[in-house]
C-alpha cells in the first residue's frame, strides 16, 4: 500500500476531504480521538475560506499543524486513506486518486448515480473502498433486521413503508440510508428495488401496488437523520426506526471503517462487512 509507513505510534495516516464542512469537522475531531488514527492532511475545494487555515482550528481543536490544502496529490502520496463524505463528482474523483495511490478510501457520500456508482466499482480494482448510505452501528444494524423481517413477512401479509426525514439543507432524496434500508428490505423480499420502488405519489394513484416498497421524504430544520421502515399488515403494524442525534456517530464509523481496511485487499466493501453483520 502506497504512502509513509505507519509512524512510530503505529497510527493510521488519514486525510479528510470536504474539511471545513460540517461532516469534515466531525472527521476531524473523531481522528483525534479514536486510538490508532492520525490526522495527515485535510482538503477543501478550490477557492473555500477554509483554505490556508488549521484543520485543527476549524473543528474546535486548537492549532493541530495540518493546513488545509485544495491540493490532493501530494497529500494523497503521504496518506493511508481518506475519509469522503463531500459529492458525487468529488467522490468519483478522489476514488480515482485513492486507486492511483493504493489506499483506503471510506465513502459516506449520497446521492451516487449508476455512472458514479460504476466508477467507483472500477477503481476498487486498486483501491481498498468502503462505501455506506450510512456509517454509523445503529443503522447497519437496522438494516439486518429490516432485511430479516421483510424475509418473515411477505408481501402477501404486509406492505413495507420507508418514512426520512433530514434538515433543510440536504440535496438529495430519498436519502442514502433510507436507499439502504430499502436495499435490505429487497434483499429480504428476493426482488429488484429499482423494479418495486415507489418514490413518488400524487393525484389519483389507484390502489397500492403489491410487493412494492414505498419511500416517504420530509425535509426541514436541523434534523440530522430519522428513519422508520414501516411493515404494514391488515390489523397489525410493525415499525423499526433510528433517530440520529449526533453527526459524531457517523464520523467515528467511517475512523472504524477505515481502520478496519488498512491492509485489506483492494475491494469494494460496506459497513456490514466492516461490523461482521453478514457473517
């Protein structure tokens, strides 16, 4: 794997990317206080007021000596992954230097298209990549469980119902965990999402579709992360559900993510894999 050797701690060399957003911050300050990581560099695009500034300083920290860069390739060529939850664009672009310098890259980004999705699969082939709609123990765990009921619960006796709900600010829906737990309810079910996914109703629709899974978006306020996936049979309802209250929860996932892939082989990988959840 390319980049310095570990250091004399033995710590894994982490670059942030998307440093002073608010994901970036919680990065950082999850790298300082995980064991086994380190803070080697952080990166913003071309032209942030962040640029110049110390990463440390950003997130809270106080002056850590990390300058944040809108330069990539040298920090990259020191780095033992990279910790990405910025755009698609961005995150197709950085898989591709992560492959070119053979290190981990963990990727919390969403919103992917298939194109996007197809490249990131093809730098796998040099790159060791972690990608989750979400990161975090909770909702990975959710999604085991999801997939189970859905096995138990067929579509004959119970329809499945995805309820999100996130601040104002985010740009893409459904969201990328609800994406996931709708992949988990499909994976129970044996079906295709993209052939049974209701993500938009309005008007006279007629009767619900049997076997379908519905999607539900809300957006407004702070609202970091709530999810509900609804099993819905005739006199009985069933609802599992995650409430995020802590962007904390999904910056230390993506450290352990990270950590968990130094040394792997070059891969695509998700966090059911990270946390032994499909074994």
């Amino acid at each position: 794997m390319s980049g310095e050797a570990n250091n004399a701690a033995g710590e894994m060399n982490l670059v942030v990317v998307g440093a002073g957003g608010r994901m970036g911050q919680a990065l950082i300050r999850a790298i300082q206080a995980i064991d086994g990581a380190r803070l080697a560099g952080a990166i913003e695009r071309e032209g942030s007021p962040h640029l110049g500034r110390d990463a440390g300083e950003i997130a809270g920290l106080g002056a850590l000596g990390i300058t944040i860069t809108d330069d990539p390739l040298p920090v990259f060529a020191k780095a033992h992954g990279v910790l990405d939850f910025t755009s698609p664009g961005a995150s197709v672009y950085f898989a591709g230097l992560a492959a070119q310098a053979r290190i981990v890259h963990v990727i919390g980004t969403t919103g992917c298209s298939p194109e996007d999705e197809a490249q990131i699969r093809a730098a796998a082939r040099h790159a060791v990549i972690v990608k989750s709609g979400n990161m975090s123990l909770g909702v990975n765990l959710l999604s085991v469980l999801v997939e189970k009921a859905a096995k138990a619960l067929g579509p004959e006796d119970f329809d499945i119902e995805i309820l999100e709900m996130h601040h104002k600010h985010k740009v893409d829906a459904p969201s990328g965990t609800a994406l996931l737990l709708g992949e988990a309810a499909a994976r129970g079910r044996n079906i295709n999402l993209s052939e049974h996914s209701v993500r938009v109703r309005d008007g006279y629709t007629g009767p619900r579709e049997d076997g379908t899974i519905g999607f539900a978006t809300l957006r407004g306020g702070s609202v970091i992360g709530d999810h509900s996936v609804i099993l819905a049979g005739t006199g009985e309802t069933i609802t599992l559900s995650h409430q995020a209250q802590d962007r904390a929860i999904f910056a230390r996932g993506a450290v352990k993510a990270a950590l968990w892939a130094h040394g792997r082989k070059p891969g695509l990988y998700s966090m059911r894999d990270v946390l032994g959840l499909d074994s």
